[in-house]
C-alpha cells in the first residue's frame, strides 16, 4: 500500500532518495497501525508524526534550493505546496488521536499517503529531468 514507485522518479538522485525515504517513514506509520500487539500506540504515532515532519521539512528545502538554483519557473506555488503540507502535520490535534487511536491514525496517514503522491505525480514531475 505505502512503497515509492517508478512513476515518482523525477531523475535528481537527491531527490528520488529523499522521496524513497518519505515513504520509508509513512510505511513506519502504516505497520504501527496493523501491529495488534501493541494496544496503547499514541507515544509511538507521536514520534512517527515528528520524524515525519522533520524529513519532510529537510527534503523540502533540499528540493527548493535545487529548483532556485535551476530556475524553476514555478519555485512560488511549489514552495506554498510545501508550506501548506508542514501546516497540516502541525494542526494535527494529538489530543483527538490519543482518544480515537486508531480511526485518527489511519484519516491522518491516508492524508500523509496521498498528499505525497500526489504532489511528486503532479508537482514534482513538473521539474523532472528523465
Ligand atoms: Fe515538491
């Protein structure tokens, strides 16, 4: 359900690395979530959520900086992409997701899912270089 795939090569090696790692981390988030054994599970999304954040907002401005020093026309709108996602990861009410674990979770990580395929299908496709 969560692996990086052929379609999300855009060609720059950092970047196809650092897009390979998001989803290294989502897929984090995803076996958390099956994993029956462990029943009280909040500590754990928490520091999945943080990580998360952290690389993605690390990946970004590795991605910015390559697109202002190649030109890319539309860096703005692209940039504003990036913001609004940082955005929604801090909004996340952790006190909503340790009451509802699981259902929480799962709304969260199918945002996380399909706002990075998404955006690297139709965004970052836009400055591939294959
Ligand atoms: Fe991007």
């Amino acid at each position: 359900m969560i692996a990086w795939k052929e379609d999300y090569e855009v060609g720059i090696d950092v970047v196809d690395s650092q897009h390979k790692e998001l989803f290294v981390i989502a897929g984090k988030a995803f076996d958390l979530l099956k994993n029956e054994f462990v029943t009280d599970k909040y500590d754990a999304m928490v520091e999945i959520l943080e990580e998360l954040k952290d690389y993605a907002a690390f990946h970004f401005e590795t991605e910015e900086k390559y697109l202002e020093e190649t030109g890319f026309k539309k860096l703005f709108s692209h940039k504003m992409e990036h913001a609004a996602f940082l955005q929604e990861i801090e909004a996340i009410d952790l006190e909503e997701l340790d009451e509802n674990q699981e259902e929480h979770m799962m709304r969260i990580l199918q945002f996380i899912v399909n706002w990075i395929d998404r955006h690297i299908l139709e965004k970052d496709q836009q400055f591939a270089v294959k």
